[in-house]
C-alpha cells in the first residue's frame, strides 16, 4: 500500500513538471495528461469513456478560446455554450460532473489552488423539468433500424445482431460489448441472457425475442464462434478479430445506421425504445416488470425513460372497488 501512494506520488510530480503554468494564459499543456488524471482513478471502462467524452471536448473549446485561466466563470461560460447547443440537461451535467473531478485532482496535485477549484465545483447543476422529447423511435423506424445492415456480409449480419439486442432486450452499450456465449441460455423453455452484471454491479436475467436470439446465431455462425465474446472487432475484408467492439465503435455503428434513415439516435435511445415499445402506453408489460428487464433499482427511472407522469384525471385511486356505504 506505501508503495502505491509513493508510486502514485512520483506520477503526480511527474505531471506537474510535465505541464508547467498549467492554468496560465499561454500554458504549454498537454490535454492527454489533464484526461489521464481524471480516469486514473474510475472503475469500468464504460465510466472512463463517458468522462472522456465529456472532457475532450471542454477542453478542446477551452484551446480555441486561446486557452484562458480554468475558472468558475470559464466552466459557467461552458455551461451556458452547451445549453445554447441544445444539450440535454443529462449530458450537460454528466459534462460538469467529469471537470469537477478534473479541478480537484488539479489542485489535490498542485496544478490549481484549492480556492478555486471549490469555486468551478460551486458551479450548478441543470434542473430537468419533464421529459425529454426525441429520444425514443417508433415502431416503424425501429423496425427500419433493424432491417438497416445488410444481411449478405459478416459485419452486415454481425451489425444486424448489435441492433437486436439492442432493440430486443435493451441492453447499455457496455453490457452489449461485453456479452459472452456463456450469457445465452435457455431459462423455462426460453432464451435469455442469465446472470448480467450491469450498473452498479446488479445481477440480473433478461429475456429475449426468438428473432433476437435468431440474429446472434446467424452472426455467430458466418464468424465461425461459438464461445467468448459474442461481438468482436473486424478488420477489413470481414475477418473477425478477438478483440471486444468497443463502447465508442458501437456507438458509432448506431449512428451510422440511424443517419442512412435521416434519423439521430444513440445506444441509449435504442434502451429507451425497447422500454418504450414494451410497454405499449400501459397496455403491454407491467412497469416493474420493464423494470426488472433493464435492470433500474429505482421504478421512477424506469417511468422517466418512458416519459410517464402522474394522470390526475384518471388516477389509480379511480379503479377501487371499495368505498364507503
């Protein structure tokens, strides 16, 4: 343990002398080194890439302002730059979040003086009121999504697969990337991904549509796999690597698809359609079951990501069947 808190001093002066005047007005800084300080100390490789994404950017618009002192009222500026760009309220804070880490590794390494850094963290939050409009597809531009890839070419049927757990069982990106043959079994006469790890470390079993199941094997089948991860790299040529698809590449096979079909989806809004279509405006799978499924530990996530509010016209109260005499 001493010799990791050494070592990990030795790291920290090393940077200091690497990125000298490091909040000066001409600071010879090196972003790489800012971003590598922040996500030495995450966990998964999916929270690393999401402070990454967050920080890049800030400190890339941060450089084509000539690179002025980080301050409150620089990272305010920021806020208000990604508001005006129509960020969601979600992004815009996970943003604010990723520099508030940055700013007290800065100063807990003697970049940035402590005042200020507690100044930058003092920067608010952005209220969400409501739901968020254009985040779920429709049943025909899902079914249009899922028909995108071509089904003559191993990344076509591999794409087609990434597309149907996606749309099928409502997987993160993260536990897509990462899933495994071993993940497949068949539970009471039916498939599911059994035993999935996903946000903060809940188990959890969830079912999935024959034609989901159809797609992983016709995927599996051209690549020649059977054990492992289920989706892999390629290389050109259609050669299948051993590597795991990365968190960012998934991503970017989404947006692809998506924008062929004049539309502008994430992984996650992929999450948020499943749950969307399942539930069918109440009239399909019960909330908590949805629940159980995407694997929320609170139902008003679940309720969020199907843009539910409460109905005081006709209330729950209203379906009693008791009352007084």
């Amino acid at each position: 343990m001493i010799a990791e808190r050494t070592q990990t001093c030795k790291v920290r002066v090393a940077r200091q002398a690497e990125v000298p005047a490091l909040w000066g007005w001409n600071p010879p800084e090196s972003p790489e080194v800012l971003i590598e300080m922040v996500l030495d100390g995450l966990g998964t490789a999916n929270t690393k890439a999401a402070y990454r994404d967050s920080l890049v950017p800030f400190l890339q618009w941060r450089q084509g302002l000539g690179s002025p002192p980080l301050n409150r009222g620089l990272v305010q500026h920021w806020k208000a730059h990604l508001l005006g760009e129509g960020k969601a309220p979600a992004t815009v804070n996970l943003r604010l979040t990723a520099i508030r880490r940055l700013v007290n590794e800065a100063a807990d390494t003697g970049l940035l003086e402590r005042q200020v850094a507690d100044a930058i963290c003092r920067v608010k939050s952005v209220r969400a009121f409501g739901s968020r409009d254009g985040t779920w597809l429709t049943e025909a531009e899902a079914q249009a999504l899922l028909n995108a890839p071509p089904e003559d070419t191993a990344k076509g049927l591999r794409d087609r697969a990434l597309l149907a757990v996606l749309l099928g069982a409502g997987l993160r990106r993260a536990e897509v990337v990462g899933l495994t043959f071993a993940h497949l079994r068949k539970v009471r006469g039916r498939w599911a991904i059994v035993d999935l790890v996903g946000k903060g470390n809940r188990v959890r079993t969830v079912p999935i549509p024959a034609w989901c199941k159809e797609a992983i094997d016709r995927w599996a089948e051209v690549a020649g796999l059977s054990d492992g991860l289920v989706f892999r790299s390629m290389r050109s040529g259609g050669r299948v690597n051993d590597r795991a698809l990365r968190p960012e590449a998934l991503a970017e096979i989404v947006r692809g698809y998506a924008r062929k079909l004049g539309l502008d989806v994430s992984p996650h809004d992929l999450r948020r359609t499943f749950a969307k279509l399942v539930y069918a405006d109440g009239e399909g799978a019960p909330l908590p079951q949805i629940q159980l499924t995407l694997g929320h530990a609170q139902l008003e996530t679940t309720m969020g990501y199907l843009g539910i509010e409460q109905n005081l016209v006709d209330a729950p109260c209203d379906r009693l069947p008791i009352g007084l005499e």
